[in-house]
C-alpha cells in the first residue's frame, strides 16, 4: 500500500517529492528540474503496486521495490527517516524469499 500511496501523493501532491529531491545531492546535479520526475515517480509506484496487489511477477517486482527504495533510501539522504527506509526494505525481500519459496514448493521447509 506504500507504493499506491506515494503514487496518489505525486499525482495530488507533487510538491511534497519535489522538496525531497531539490533537498537531496541527487537535486544538485540533475540536468533537469525536480518536478520534471515526479509523473516517473507517480507510474512506477502506481504500477509497482498494482502488480503487488495482483502478485504477478512477485519475485521481480520484490527485487525492484527493493532497489526502488534503497535508491529512495540515499536520495534522501541519511536521517531518522531512514530506519523507516530500512523497515522498508525487508517487506520486498520477504517477497522475494515468499515467491522463490512457493516457485519450489518440493523444497523442504
């Protein structure tokens, strides 16, 4: 449900992601205004998160939503938000090691 939230909020709220990338490094190199990612942003959590919701291709959508919030996780810059980052991060790994497991189903448990 993070994924279909942070979606909704870059469509109703761009402004709130446009701070968080002018804040961080990443903001001070880009060739291209802040605002100017935000509809990538809003297409890749709403698709991330319906296909989670559909469980189709789980275990390479987990390992996206992995790197997509690990990337999240240093643009941010670190900070207190970062342990939420980091909580985060083991729900696509539980993913992952979920659909790895039921792929094998003979593997013993």
């Amino acid at each position: 449900m993070v994924f279909a939230s942070n979606a909704l909020i870059a469509i109703v709220d761009p402004g709130e992601f446009e701070e968080i990338i002018a804040a961080s490094f990443v903001g001070s190199w880009l060739p291209v205004s802040p605002s100017f990612l935000i509809p990538f942003i809003a297409i890749n959590d709403a698709v991330v998160a319906t296909l989670l919701l559909s469980g189709k291709w789980l275990k390479a959508v987990a390992v996206w939503a992995g790197i997509w919030i690990a990337g999240v996780t240093v643009i941010s810059g670190l900070s207190l938000d970062t342990l939420e980052e980091a909580g985060m991060l083991a729900m696509p790994a539980a993913l992952y090691f979920l659909a790895a497991r039921n792929q094998n189903p003979t593997a013993k448990r």
